[in-house]
C-alpha cells in the first residue's frame, strides 16, 4: 500500500446533517466510520429548519433529542397566511392532540446548532473520525474495495462507501451518469436570520407560530429559533430573468427582483422582506428520481439521492430516515454490505420518490397564479379543521 493510501471500512463522504447522522447510527453500532467534508469546518449553511415527528423519531433513536430540543423551538400552530391580503387561511395545531398521533411534537432549530448537536455525539463515540479539507476527486469501485481520492492527493481504501455530498453528488455521477444534472425550479430563496426584538420593532410578528405567506409565485416562511432568540425567515420567488446558461450570472434572483415581486404583497410581508439578507441568493435545484441508487458497495443517501424542493420542509427529515433504515440494515446484514444496500434502497427509493413528488406539487398550489386555481386552493384550506392531520400521516406516522 502506498504512504498516501489509508484504510477505512466505512467512508462517508459529506460532512452535513444525513452524513454525521448516518456516521452517528453506525458508531452506536461500534462500527468505525470515517467522514469526509471538503470544507475547513463542520459547519452549515443556512439558518432555520423544520424537524417534523418522522425526523424527530429518529433523532430520539440516536440519542440526541434532548441536546436538539435544548435548542428549539415548538410553535403552537402552522399557519397558511394570504401574502396579497393578510388573511389566514388555514392552521395545524400542533398541541396535545398532534402530539398524541405522532408521538413527537414540531420543532424549529437552527442548521447550526443540529449539526453542532451530532458532531458532538459522534465526537463522543470515539468511533467515528471527521475529516476536514477532503474534498474527493475520484471513486473507483473495484470488487469489494472502493479507492475514493481527494484533491488533498489522499486515497481512502474502503469496504463501503456512502455518498452524502449534497445535490450536487460527486458520488451520484458515478452511479447514474454525468447527464443526470440538478433541475433548476426557476425560485430563488433568500434567507437570514435576525434578532427577534429588533424586527419586532417594525413587523407584526408571532414568535409562537410558524407562519407561511403564500401568493402567485412567491412565498415568505417566518419562525422564530433558538428559544425564541432570534427570527428567522426565507423569502422565495420566481425569477422572470433566468435563461439557460446563465447559472453563474448575477443579472437574474437579484434582490431587486426579490423587491419587485414582493411589491404587490400586504403590508406586513412587504416590511418583513426588507429585513431579509442579502448578500446571497439561494436557486433553488432538486434532482429527478431515479430507480437506483447503489452500485457495488457504493450508495446514495439525503440529497445526493432525492434532493427536493422545501415546500414540505422534508429534505433533513427525509435524509434522518435514510441514516435510520441504513443503520438498521448494516445491523442486520452485518458485513455482508452488498445486501444491506439493496435493502436499504428498496425501501427507501419508493418512499422518497414519492416524498419528491409531493414536494414539487406543493410548490405548485402554494404558488398558484390563476384566479380559479388560487379559489379552489383558498376554500379547501379555508375549510379545513386546524385538526385535520390526515395529510400528513404519510410523512410523519411511524414507517411500516
């Protein structure tokens, strides 16, 4: 073996929530588990995130529910807001009742401090080795060893091999092909976060709720983080500027467009939206399905497998039940890898594929342009018992 090849049994490649939770899973196992995350830290961009019972379920089962829930917070209701008039629409209660359905409670917490929450917990395992500035270059599946090669010109000879490397998936080239590229949803995002006192001093807010303003082809979320410390909110909309080929250019997603689509908005979404940051717009990619995700002793997990669009806020949660039927595999099949990870994608690539679906739909009838549409949409949710959970006991009831 040559100086700069070192041994690993298991190789996750990707550093983010669904690497460290898989490498976490495994640890707890005793399995030694090296990660590998090309930026200098362990860190994640972005601010807010929704963990939803099936996320949740998980996290319990890993043992760090209690450090999560020190961070979070647990709106009262959901809450479907009209950004052109300032009506609500519809609401879930998320007390008692939801509670009792699902077993577990809504959270809302910051990427950061979920992130920090396993990087501690893997820390602790002693099991699990979390190196930085590996960003890979090439893998190569020979038999029952995969050499996955870092631009820092370190070669890891690996059992297995778990490509968690986000929707732009080094690892997913190799197993479907380099034509299979993100799809642009024509949305960009803008997001930040803000201390609660001082946009409460110009905007109506409701640090209780999470609330959601929809309206033709624009969305703002807003909720508050970290034991109701900070705001956080994601302003999405349609660009009318973006044209093919133009992915690196900043004429298109500029807050300019940002102002202008949220020009015809209520009053209070349109002084929510001048707090936003701006420095960084987010297009926002999913990737298509695909009916394989494995190859050899190399898979897919979280985004690099089923990148979706947030209109269901399901991408963590999605990735938290890959890591969980994953581990649940390993420990089954034990060192017979090949096995577990025809397993674990038979019973995950049906689920998240249509957990993708769902999303893009979503995204359809919240942004909804035409006057009938919007209508239709409007009764229904107006209509609808705060209640009424049925919608959501795909997502968040226990897998069978």
């Amino acid at each position: 073996m040559m100086s700069n090849t070192k041994k690993a049994t298991i190789l996750i490649i990707g550093g983010g929530i669904g690497g460290l939770s898989t490498a976490l899973g495994l640890a707890r196992l005793g399995k030694e588990v090296h990660v590998l995350e090309q930026a200098p830290e362990f860190k994640e961009v972005g601010a807010g995130l929704q963990l939803a019972p099936n996320a949740l379920r998980v996290l319990d089962k890993l043992g760090v529910l209690e450090a999560v829930y020190d961070f979070s917070v647990f709106p009262r209701r959901n809450v479907a807001m009209c950004a052109i008039t300032g009506r609500e629409l519809s609401a879930i209660d998320y007390g008692s009742a939801f509670v009792e359905k699902f077993g577990y409670r809504y959270a809302l917490m910051h990427r950061a401090d979920l992130l920090g929450a396993l990087v501690d917990a893997c820390q602790e395992t002693g099991l699990v080795t979390m190196l930085t500035n590996h960003k890979v270059e090439s893998i190569e599946n020979d038999g029952d060893t995969v050499f996955v090669t870092c631009e820092n010109g370190l070669t890891y000879e690996s059992e297995v091999v778990i490509g968690a490397d986000g929707v732009r998936s080094k690892t997913r080239e190799l197993i479907s092909g380099p034509w299979d590229e993100p799809v642009f949803s024509d949305y960009v995002a803008y997001r930040g976060t803000i201390a609660l006192e001082e946009i409460a001093k110009d905007v109506n807010i409701k640090e209780d709720e999470k609330l959601t303003w929809i309206g033709p082809n624009i969305h703002l979320v807003q909720y508050a983080l970290r034991r109701k410390e900070i705001f956080n909110q994601v302003a999405v909309f349609k660009t009318a500027k973006y044209r093919k080929g133009l992915e690196n250019d900043d004429s298109w997603g500029t807050p300019e467009e940002l102002d202008e689509r949220f020009s015809t908005s209520c009053e209070t979404v349109r002084r929510a939206v001048t707090f936003m940051q701006r420095q960084r717009r987010w297009p926002m990619f999913d990737r298509n399905p695909i009916n394989n995700w494995t190859k050899g002793r190399i898979t897919l997990l979280g985004d690099a497998a089923h990148a979706m669009v947030q209109y269901l806020a399901q991408g963590a949660c999605q990735s938290f039940e890959d890591a969980d039927s994953l581990v649940e595999k390993f420990q089954h099949f034990g060192s017979n890898y090949e096995q577990a990870l025809q397993a674990y994608q038979a019973e995950r690539i049906p689920r998240a594929t249509k957990v993708q679906g769902m999303a893009r739909k979503m995204g359809d009838i919240i942004h909804a342009e035409d006057s009938t549409s919007i209508l239709m949409r409007d009764y229904i949710m107006e209509n609808r018992r705060s209640d009424d959970y049925s919608l959501m006991e795909y997502l968040y009831s226990p897998q069978k």
